[in-house]
C-alpha cells in the first residue's frame, strides 16, 4: 500500500521540484517509495501485535487498546522527524481534526451547523496558508514551500509553453 501511495507522488514531485540526473531522480523515489512502504509496514505489524497482546492479557478489546498501540507505533515508527514521516502526519492531522468535528456533532457536544461550515473552513485555511507563505515562509513544510513557490513567485516569469507544461525555472540560459 505504502510503493502504491507514495510511488505517484514521488515520482511527480521529484520531476517537478528536483534538480539532479535522471539517476539521482530515480534513486530518490524509490528511497521515498521504500521508507514510505517500510514505515507503514511497521506501524501496522507493531499496532496489530499490540493489539493481539492486550486482547490477550485483558481477555477482551476495549476502545484504550486501539489508542494505547497506535501512540507506542506512533512514537517508535514515525517518532523521527524526517519528510516522508512528516508529510504522513500532516495528511493524518487534518483527516483527525475533521473526523474529531464530526464527532463532536453526533455526539452533541457541539451543535449542528445550521449551514455548511465547509466554505468557512476552506477560507481561513486559504487565508492561513497564503499568510503564512507569505510572510512566514520557514514555517510551512517543504514540499509545501515548493509547489506555493512554483505556484506563486515562478509563475511571474514565463518563457514559452514549457514553462507551464514541463517546469519554469530555467536552468541554462534559453
């Protein structure tokens, strides 16, 4: 699952952001490809035999069981701060932060919205992002930084229809 999810994306971000032989290109999405494929290969055998192990020793499951193996496969697997773990984490806090709203309105504790919160929510995160690009660019993450860079300073500067097919920044004095 990990080679299937992270393979497309590395491929295309590593064409569009990355200086380097076609080589070195390669060689980077398949490291990529691998730490992605490996980290979640481990989270998933370290979390199921956790789980195994306390339904074993507790005689059942209970909802702590679920939360308690996946902080220790958490910490142990994806615990190092590096940018296939960290771009895992961003993707799993935001799928977080909506299911947790969901929650929050099936369960009561906040009210139904008498409209679609989801317009709201898309513009303070667009307002945020573009804030903070920019004027506090260090902040963002990487690969982040590189596509709003692309998206929004290289685009000043346009050459000819490569530029928007292949990619804007010209390397060699065309």
């Amino acid at each position: 699952y990990g080679a299937k999810i992270r393979a497309p994306h590395a491929l295309v971000m590593t064409f569009l952001f990355k200086s380097g032989s076609l080589r070195e290109k390669l060689k980077s999405i398949a490291q990529a490809t691998y730490t992605h494929s490996r980290n979640l290969a481990y989270f998933v055998f370290t979390y199921k035999g956790l789980m195994a192990l306390q339904s074993r020793l507790q005689g059942k499951k209970i909802p702590f069981h679920s939360f308690f193996a996946a902080c220790i496969g958490g910490w142990l697997v994806f615990g190092e701060n590096n940018p296939i773990n960290s771009q895992i984490i961003m993707y799993l806090l935001s799928r977080v932060l909506f299911g947790l709203s969901r929650l929050a309105v099936e369960k009561g504790y906040v009210p139904q919205p008498k409209q679609d919160p989801f317009p709201l929510v898309a513009a303070l995160i667009w307002g945020t992002v573009l804030w903070l690009f920019e004027y506090h660019r260090q902040t963002l993450q990487p690969s982040l930084q590189s596509s709003m860079t692309y998206l929004y300073d290289d685009s000043n500067v346009w050459h000819d229809i490569s530029d928007f097919l292949v990619y804007n920044k010209r390397t060699d004095s065309k």
